[in-house]
C-alpha cells in the first residue's frame, strides 16, 4: 500500500520537545511581557501604553505613591502594539510559556517574580498522583473564535505527536482526566460547559487555554453574551495564555498540569 | 481595494417596496448576500446586500414600530431561499420581524423572554441571554422516530454546534442546526471600537480565516476613506490570504482521511497544513496571520527572506501535490466521496451557495476573479476559477485541490513580484470623512466571499456586518442530507469547511 512507504519518506518529523529545545518555539512569540531591564516611563507615557492595548492588558498600578506598569498575559492577545511603540518597556516572551496555578500569576511586572510553579505542583499533587502513565483530556469549546481548536487539533499530527508523552483525546467525559476548555465562556455554552465539568470523575484537573478562555481576551468582558473566561463558568486549576496557545503552549501547559515537564525547563521558566 | 463606484446604494419608501425591489433584483440573476438590521432613533434599518458579476448593490428600508410597537416587514424568504437564516438572524438581533417567514426560530441568541434585543447599532441596550436551551423542535412526525443530537459539545475536538438529527433509522431525513450556544455578540464587539481596533475583532469573528476578514474589513474601511493601498502591501495581501486557503483546504483534507480511516493520509495533510502554518508564522509572527493585516495596508514586511519563503512553499507544495495525487486514487477514500453529499447546481443556486461548496456545484463566482481587490488583477490566474458538476464531497475535495495548485502559482508570483518592486510604502493612511460614513467590503476565504458592512460615525465604528460564507453555506447543509446514511455525516460536514464562530458570530 502507497501510504506506508509514502509516512516514512521524510523522515523524522516529531519535535523532541520537551527533551530538547525546539527551534520553532524558540522564536516563538507566547505572550507581551514587560522587559526586566525597561526605564521607568513618564507618568504620560504609562497612560498611552495602558490606552493602547486593545484589551486592558497593560495596566497602570499605583502604590504608595509609586506608580509603575503590569501586563497581563491572560489578557494579552499579541496584536504586538505595546512592543512596536514601547520596544524599551515591553518585549515578546519568546520560547516558554508562563503557565500558573492562578489567573493573577499571568501578570508581568518586569520584577523578578516568585515562581508560581511550585504553589502549581502542590495545588494539583492530591489531584495527579493517581495518574496512570497515560492521561485522557477532554476538550471543550466554550465560544472560541476556531483558532484554538485549529491548535489543540495539531497536537496529534506528526510534529507534535502527543501520544509520544501518553496525551490521548476522548469524546467521552467519564474518562477524561483533564478538561481543557477554550473559548470566552460564551452565555450559551454555560450549561454544556457545566454539564461536562460534571460528568467528569474526580479528580478533574481544568486548563484554561488561550486568552479568550483565561480572560475572555478581546471578544469577551463585556456586552450581553458575557464571557469572562472559563473561570466564570468552572473552576480552573491550570492557565495558559496565548491568542490563540500554540501546540507548544498547549504541551507545556499540559505537562505542566500533571507534573511531567523534565526540571530543566522547571529552572528556565523561573524569570519574570 | 474595493473601488467605491463597484457598489450601488438605493433606499426604498417602504418596506413593501423593499421586499419586491429584493425579490425583482434576485428574479433577474443578482446573487442575495445578505441581510440585516441597524438601530436607528426611529425605527431599524434594514440593508440588502446583492452580489452582480462586478458590482455589489446596497438597498435600504426604514422598518418603523406598528401601533403596538413592533417591526414588521414582509419576508424575503418565500421568494428568495437564501434570505431565510438571515431573517432569522435580524429578528434575534435586531427584533424585526419578517412576515410569512416559514419558521422564524432563533438563530443566533436565546434571548431571554422579558429583556431587549441586543440593537446593533444602538449605543445601549440591556439583553440578557437564557443559559439552558429547550429541546429542539421536532419537524418530522412519524412512528419510530427519534432525534439524536449531535453536540453542542461534539464527540472530538471541535467547535461547539448542535445538530438534531431526527431520523428513522439508518437514512437522514432531516436536520436542525443549532449554532447559537457560542454566540458571543460579534456585532456588538465591533461597536465603539476605533477603526484599528475594528481590524483585531474581524480576525476574530472566524479565526481560521482571519486573514479573509481581515482583508474584507480592511477593504470596506479603505473603499470609505479613498486609500489607495501600496503595491507591496496589496502582494503581501494575497501570500497571506492564500497560504490561509492552504491551510484550510489541507484542513479539510485532513478531515475527509480521517472519516474515511486512513491514518497516514491524516498524517500527511495534517503535517503539510502544519508547514503552512509555520511558513505564514515565519513570516508575520502568527501562525493564523494575524495582525499582519491593517486598514491601509500591511503591517511591514516579512520577517522571512522572500527567496526562502519561495522555497519553502515550493517544497511543501510538491509533497501536496503528490500525496493528493494519491489519496485521489485510493478506492478506500474515494468510495466515501463519490455521490456523497450532493447539493445540485439548482439547489445550491437558489441557496445562492459559496466558495468551494458554491463552486463544485457549477457556481463560478469567486471575488478573486469577479471583483478583484488587492494584486489579484496583476498576478496570473487562470482563466476562471476551478468548476465541477457533480456537487458531491468528492467535487469540493477536487475544487480544493487545484485552488491548493492555484494559490502556489499566486503566492510565488507575488513574492517574486515584492522582490523586484520599487515602492517601500507599506500602509496607506486612512482618513475617514466627519459625521457617518459607508463602505462595503469583501475577500474570497478559503470558504468563499467574505462580505463586511461597516458604517462609522467620525472614525468609530457604529455597526458592522460581518458575513462569513461559513453562515451563508450552512444555511444549506441540510439540503444535501436526502438519503445519505449515518455515517457519512463526519465525510459531508467536513466537505463544508465551515468555521462555526463564523456562523454563530
Ligand atoms: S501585545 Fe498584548 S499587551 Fe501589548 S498591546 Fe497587544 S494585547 Fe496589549
């Protein structure tokens, strides 16, 4: 048959992430982030930054009398306007992605900021202990704009090649370990979304992919469909951003979640 | 650019007289493309939009409340097919009603009972929209029979849309599409937005063809400023919107391998798309193009040395074309194919039917060839856009091919063209005139005619329309169900390419 021969014509094409670095994600923009290394901007110029984001990302905190500026990656949906006009403040977060155990550990300040990771792994260490070697998700698409299934889809073609690390897709809530839900919570997918949150055996662990389902991104926090993310809906234990998360996002935000990303990468991702 | 003297714009007295200018318009061969409500202080206006050969027409009413309140009109659909979930849609938005509708059942939104609509083009409204959603209707009375559902949640990983099956067995005899659960109010995103902004929400309204919506919101906003759009940009327009068709026609090839079982083919397409992917991410920063179009132009140039690019599509494009070449005489995946699904050339014309799915049932339109924005008119096309008979899966399959075979020729020629042109200028500037102003505007997406109406008032968008082919295909879908078993759904769905964010909007 003419399709065996023709699959092993072009030899290996698997990513050999997480085990090593891949190129691609490397260049890879995740997420906007706020440069470690970024002047102080004048009062004046925080407010244009803050105006400019197309989805309230950035935002403009005052403390004690001091202002400064924070960006949230769960809101950041990579229209790329902060980094053109404020290339010494904001930078792409390139490579990684900043995957955390609460919505507020999205958020870039340019600090050095505690890592989240290790809050992450005891939060979900009751819940994926019991883990087999296999782990079965469940997705759901809770108003999302198609990108994002376009990007959990890929998962299983040759170069990402999920089953590789035991990542399986089932149609079927009762065997699902995680949910992994995109899209902006949308009014109308509230009781489906319920419906199969409750289906699920416990424990469940519940990813939050992209920013539509982190925040409600650019199409949702507002107006009469609602959509705050799958957070409003459900509760989440893992989120990842991204507009839509890449397949890489996608791999490490799951890996993440059931504590299977080799430690090198743990140490790499310990920065702002 | 969509040169404004391409579009005719007329208001009718009434709404009596707007429904038989419609119907007149249609019964002497222009297309229907669309329908919808603006709120207005005294009343909803409704505009028709109707398709030529080269020219769009634009026809206006002012839809006024009765003695009891309410928006009437007389229904478009008993004479025109393809008005029918577009009158659907504008009473869920907009709250006309139109009379002698067949079935004017919720499209779009369950609203709930005692709130408004949502008014697009109404600074506020208060709507609130029900969470649980009744069971369907059921239109097929018989013994036996039963509906199963299919969704809103589907059995892999897709998006959210129901279909009610309500069969008697093994044969299909009808089916309800449900896409409101991810209704998430694209009309209302889009009002108050800045024009920059509006370009952000257009690439989201039907993600995979974010390009297409892209460009034809790009094209309504320049059509109304009078910008004239750079050469270089107008090229770089077309690489991305045709490495998008790429990616969606390999998408659906992809689909169609796996309904029929064949796991390497799956495989390979799903790896080609994925090559194209990464060529348009390589070159913009996004995998999906986004941001890599805007009102006036581009962005900037490619991040990627325009020879490699060429070489990186020429080699994905040879191992499409070979794996296509076999998956083309696999009995096992032609036998799925072949008769399946078929939507004939009168059905799909009265439906009024595009793209692919137009375009296998003996429909010839395609804007790239009609009404050409852009470097299309610069850049070789062939002399009419691919056409087949039998309107079956296999012919939309077959379409899709040489359109694969199209846009290579396209995308080399116009990145050989950037190579050589003078002009750096990437965007134009937009400047929009003061007080309200109109423009229509529109692309071809891998699905078909992307089609936007957008009117602003002093440079903030006050409503747009934004009508993907996913919507206007849809509407037919059921057609092609007459007789064909259970199991060739996964095959005919993914025949269609439809983007449901698109369709629920
Ligand atoms: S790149 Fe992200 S943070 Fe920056 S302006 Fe755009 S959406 Fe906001």
């Amino acid at each position: 048959m003419a399709w065996v021969t023709r699959g092993m014509r072009d030899g290996r094409l698997t990513t050999r992430w997480p085990a090593q670095k891949d190129g691609y994600y490397d260049e890879f923009a995740t997420s906007a982030r706020l440069r470690s290394d970024a002047p102080a901007l004048a009062d004046d110029e925080k407010e244009t930054a803050a105006a400019l984001c197309p989805t309230g990302a950035i935002a403009v905190a005052s403390q004690n009398g001091e202002t400064s500026v924070t960006l949230d990656r769960g809101r950041c949906v990579l229209c790329g306007r902060c980094v053109r006009l404020f290339p010494d403040t904001f930078e792409w977060e390139t490579g990684t992605t900043r995957v955390a155990s609460e919505a507020a550990a999205l958020i870039s300040t340019g600090a050095e900021q505690a890592d989240d990771l290790k809050h992450l792994r005891e939060t979900l260490a009751g819940k994926v202990r019991n883990l087999g070697r296999s782990v079965f998700i469940r997705h759901v698409d809770a108003g999302s704009d198609g990108s994002d299934e376009w990007e959990v889809q890929a998962l299983a073609n040759p170069v990402y090649d999920v089953h590789r690390l035991g990542i399986f897709f089932t149609a079927s809530p009762r065997h699902a370990d995680i949910l992994l839900v995109t899209g902006i919570g949308a009014a109308g997918m509230t009781e489906p979304l319920r419906r199969t949150r409750e289906a699920m055996p416990e424990p469940v662990v519940v990813i939050a992919a992209g920013a539509d389902a982190v925040s409600g991104g650019l199409m949702g926090r507002s107006g009469y469909t609602g959509g705050f993310g799958a957070g409003s809906i459900i509760d989440v234990d893992v989120w990842v951003p991204g507009a839509p998360a890449s397949p890489f996002a996608l791999m490490e935000g799951i890996l993440t979640a059931i504590d299977r990303l080799p430690s090198r990468r743990r140490e790499r991702r310990g920065r702002t | 650019m969509s040169a404004p003297q391409s579009v005719r714009t007329s208001t009718a007295t009434d709404p009596a007289a707007f429904t038989s200018q419609v119907n007149a318009l249609v019964r002497d061969g222009s297309r229907f493309a669309g329908l919808y409500g603006t709120a207005r202080r005294d009343g909803c206006e409704l505009t028709a939009l109707l398709a030529d050969t080269d020219r769009f027409t634009v026809l206006r009413t002012l839809v006024t409340p009765d003695a009891h309140g309410e928006l009437h009109f007389p229904s478009l659909t008993p004479h025109v097919l393809a008005a029918f979930w577009y009158e659907r849609a504008a009473h869920d938005l907009s709250g006309v009603v139109a009379d002698g509708h067949p079935r004017l059942d919720p499209l779009l939104v369950l609203i709930d009972g005692e709130y408004g609509r949502p008014h697009p083009g109404r600074a506020h409204s208060s709507t609130s929209v029900s969470l649980r959603t009744p069971p369907g209707p059921v239109d097929v009375h018989g013994r036996g029979m039963f509906t199963i559902p299919l969704g809103p949640v589907r059995s892999g990983v897709f998006e959210s849309v129901e279909f009610l099956i309500e069969t008697p067995g093994e044969d299909i005899p009808h089916l309800n599409i449900r896409p409101h659960y991810k209704h998430r109010g694209v009309a209302k995103r889009f009002e108050g937005r800045s024009i920059d902004d509006g370009v952000l929400i257009a690439e989201r309204v039907e993600g995979i063809a974010s390009v297409a919506h892209a460009l034809a919101y790009s094209h309504a906003v320049e059509a109304m400023s009078g910008a004239v759009v750079p050469p270089k940009a107008r090229l770089l327009r077309v690489v991305y919107a045709e490495l998008e068709r790429m990616a969606n026609h390999l998408d659906v090839a992809m689909r169609l391998a796996e309904a029929a079982g064949l796991a390497v083919a799956t495989s390979r397409f799903a790896w080609h798309k994925e090559s194209v992917m990464r060529l348009v991410s390589e070159l913009c920063g996004n995998r999906f193009g986004r941001s890599a179009v805007v009102p006036g132009g581009v962005a900037g140039m490619p991040s990627l040395d325009l020879a490699a690019a060429a070489r990186a599509l020429r080699a994905i494009h040879e191992r499409v074309r070979r794996d296509a070449a076999l998956a083309m005489k696999t009995p096992s995946f032609l036998d799925r194919l072949r008769g399946t699904g078929i939507l004939p050339h009168d059905r799909a014309a009265e439906w009024a039917s595009l793209g692919p799915v137009g375009r296998a049932s003996r429909l010839e339109d395609d804007c790239r060839w009609r009404r050409p924005t852009d470097a299309y008119a610069e850049l070789p096309l062939a002399t009419a856009p691919p056409i087949l008979d039998a309107g079956d899966v296999q012919a939309r399959m077959l379409v899709r091919w040489r359109e694969i075979d199209q846009s290579a020729v396209l995308v080399l020629a116009a990145l050989q063209r950037l190579d050589r042109e003078p002009d750096d200028s990437m965007c134009a500037t937009i400047d929009l005139p003061e007080g309200e102003a109109f423009g229509i505007g529109w692309s071809e997406a891998p699905q078909g005619e992307v089609l936007y109406a957008v009117t602003v008032q002093d440079s903030i968008i006050r409503r747009c329309f934004a009508r993907s082919a996913s919507l206007h295909n849809l509407a037919a879908f059921h057609e092609v169900f007459r007789g064909d078993v259970f199991t060739d759904f996964a095959f005919i769905e993914a025949s269609f390419g439809t983007g449901y964010a698109g369709v629920a909007m």
